[in-house]
C-alpha cells in the first residue's frame, strides 16, 4: 500500500511560522501600557485621508453560503471528492503554482496570510509563495472579456466611503476557490469590500459569481486580524527535489488494504483529546460510525473556515493502532495496560503532536 505521505505541513506550517525578528518591534503601531498591540486603537489613515490597510493579516474566520454544498453544481461536488481522494494533491500551491482567489478565504496554516501595501493608486498584495496580486484603485475599469486570463485576475477598486471595493474578472480554471479543492470555471466574477473596523480587525464581504460552477452566487464573510511583530517570510515549494515524487497513493487504495481492528479496539480509542500545534489549541474527537473510526477535529485542519468551527474527517487503519486521514495527516494511539488510549499523536511532516484525553 502507498501509505499516505503527510507532507502537506512541509508547506502550510510555513505559514504560521513566519516570525524571525521576534525581537523588532513593528513599527507605529499603537500599543498598550504593557507594550501589546492595542487592537481596538482607531483605525489609521493615509496623507490622502482615505483608511490605510497596509500591514500584515490573516484570515481568523470564515462563514457564509459559500461553504454550503447545495449552493455547488455537481461536477464541483465531484471534483471536490476526487481532490479529497487524492489528499489534496492537485492543489496548485503544491506544484508550486499560484494559489490564485483560495488564498481569500485560507488560515495562516494554508497560506492565507498576506501583506498589503497601500498607494493613492493601488493597493499590493503580497502572498507568502512569492506571488503577488495588484488592485488599481487609478479609476481604470476591468475589461468585460479579457484577452489572457490569469491565475490571478485582474482587479481594480474603488472607495465607498471607508470601504475599499474591489472587482477582480479574468480567472483561468486552473485554481481552486478554497483550499479543499473547490473548482471554478473561467467565468467566475469576485466582488470583495474591504471594512477595517479599527486598528487590529478588517472584515471582507466577498460575493462570488460563476454560473458554470455555482447555483447561485454565494457570499462569505471573512474575520481578518492584523499580526504586528512578525514578517511575512518566503517559501519555495521545490526547494526539495524529491518531495512531490513522495507525495503518492490515494484513500481508495488505502480502503483496499485496510487492517481489520476489532470493534473493543476501537471503543478503546473513542474520546476526546487536545494539545498544541503551531501555537494553536486543538481538539480531536474520535467516534465509531458504522463500525469505522471518524474523527471531528476543531479547528479544521484546512483552515479555511466555514460556518462550522470543525470538519469531519475519514480514518483508513494502517495497523491496530495507526490510522491515515483524509484531511492529509497521521494519527497514532498510545494506550495504558488496559488498552485504553491515553494520547494521540497527530503526525505532520514536522513530527508527531501529542494530544492528551480530556474527557
């Protein structure tokens, strides 16, 4: 069997672990007495009074129709199936291509942190994989038909008040909408509105509209939070020359040499557990379904978001007591002389974390 080969980490920790000059303070930044960034200080703005977004943020939430699969065309659906049957594989950012609009919604785990650097005439965003994205706020219009699409579009905003509108048109089909591998077609339209509510908190609306793969067009709301005293650090997807090479097997074929374990087993593994990863509190929930194990981690591991604060996700056994995942990771129990676990490991690239049973 192709055991599944947990690498995702070996680019979505970069992510967070973005902070090398944790002695340097960011500067002008408002702070409290005791020298933390004051969050809900009042909201900055520029010589031309217009509200400034520059400085470094990451997506804490997400929610709304965008994340319902009845709002979702059924070659999407599939399409979203097969990705998750082959861990994620295909995902752009793994053949060290341009992530495109799933950074819009995507957790500092999945490369959604991003830097913007604000002009009178345009608003730069610079992404953790080296790629970047320009919205002209110069008073152009996009093009109804663009001649190239693009991996990233192209995009030109305006200011309604203290919101920052932006249009973006002329997408290619080779991205996908959200890290979980959510497609679209060449039609797609995105309308995002910018609000910074006050120094440390942005809210973006985002409405998307593409008939060849929604039903509808969907909106999602997006909780961004300003992160001071860190830096947005490169990564280079193929530094490695062997990794992709690695990253094999899929979860049917790991389905078809599954290891028998026999239900007592199981019960023995079924509870609650936490512990930390990158920083981050995490809860893994283990139940028994139809004689299977199934985990609910919170958060979920794509950090995307969604209007769940978790995700449901498939077990295959490797042996009795180690288990691959659809969400892309490994998962080994410890048990204490009766049998009963005690402490599950969550495997990444980076190695085994540790959670202890809570309940």
């Amino acid at each position: 069997m192709k055991k599944l080969t947990v690498f995702l980490l070996a680019l979505s920790s970069a992510g967070t672990l973005c902070a090398q000059w944790f002695g340097m303070p960011t500067p002008g930044v408002p702070r409290t007495d005791d020298g933390r960034v004051d969050m809900t200080a009042a909201v900055p703005r520029g010589a031309d009074g217009k509200v400034d977004l520059s400085g470094l943020w990451v997506p804490v939430d997400a929610r709304g129709s965008f994340f319902e699969a009845a709002n979702i065309q059924d070659w999407a659906r599939d399409a979203m199936a097969a990705a998750e049957s082959d861990f994620y594989r295909n995902d752009p950012r793994f053949a060290c291509l341009p992530s495109g609009p799933s950074t819009l919604p995507a957790g500092a785990s999945v490369g959604g942190m991003r830097r913007f650097v604000q002009h009178p005439d345009m608003l730069a965003e610079l992404r953790y994989d080296m790629s970047y994205r320009q919205i002209f706020t110069d008073g152009r219009e996009l093009e109804e038909e663009p001649l190239l699409p693009t991996w990233g579009g192209y995009s030109v905003g305006h200011w309604e008040g203290d919101t920052l509108v932006v249009d973006s048109n002329g997408y290619n089909d080779l991205t996908w909408l959200s890290r979980e591998g959510l497609p679209h077609t060449e039609q797609l339209l995105i309308s995002e509105r910018y609000t910074r509510n006050d120094f440390g908190h942005l809210t973006l609306e985002v409405e998307y509209q593409d008939p060849g793969t929604f039903i509808r067009p969907v909106q999602a709301t997006i909780d961004l939070e300003f992160r001071a005293d860190t830096e947005l650090l490169e990564i280079i997807c193929n530094e490695s020359a062997t990794g992709q090479q690695h990253y094999s097997g899929s979860l049917e074929e790991a389905q078809e040499q599954v290891v028998e374990i026999p239900a007592a087993t199981l019960e023995n593994y079924v509870g609650t557990y936490q512990g930390i990863w990158l920083g981050n509190m995490i809860t893994t929930e283990f139940l028994v379904e139809d004689g299977e194990l199934v985990l609910i981690r919170s958060p979920r591991y794509s950090d995307t978001g969604g209007n769940t604060g978790s995700a449901r996700y498939t077990l295959v056994a490797l042996s009795q007591n180690a288990f691959d995942c659809s969400c892309g990771l490994g998962f080994v129990f410890h048990t204490d002389d009766s049998g009963k676990a005690t402490e599950v490991d969550e495997v990444h690239v980076s190695g085994s974390w540790p959670f202890v049973r809570v309940d």
